[in-house]
C-alpha cells in the first residue's frame, strides 16, 4: 500500500531536482529511496520514501554515505 500511494503521488517518475530547478522525468528503472535513509534512522511510511531514477538514488546515496562507501557496496 505504501509503495502504491508513493508511485502515485510522485506521478510514475523520478522525483529528482537538481540545484537549478531542473526535474528528471524519467519513468523508468524506478527506485523507492528514503529521504532519511533507514540505516540513519529513516522510517518507512509513505511520506519518508520518493521515486527516484536509479541513477539518482546512486548519486543520493553518494551525497550521504560518501562516493568510496557506496563503490565498495556496489561492486
């Protein structure tokens, strides 16, 4: 149910906005993401989650957790 209720209010597509005001659009190889993310204590409702492309759930993940942690948890 939370999972709908996110990729309905986020409209099927990446809720990304990059500094200058520019959304992705993109709908596809969409991603759940924590605002907070759950390791630091983020929850798990709705209002905690957005869609994000995959590309920028990496690049949200590299903003918290640094560029070197996430390579290691990716590779």
């Amino acid at each position: 149910a939370v999972k709908n209720e996110v990729f309905e209010r986020d409209g099927h597509c990446c809720s990304y906005v990059a500094t200058d005001g520019t959304k992705c659009n993109a709908k596809i190889s969409l991603e759940l993401d924590h605002r907070t993310p759950f390791a630091l204590g983020g929850g798990r409702g709705a209002e905690e989650l957005r869609l994000l492309c995959g590309a920028h759930n990496r690049l949200a993940a590299e903003e918290v957790f640094g560029k070197e942690c996430m390579a290691r948890y990716c590779s």
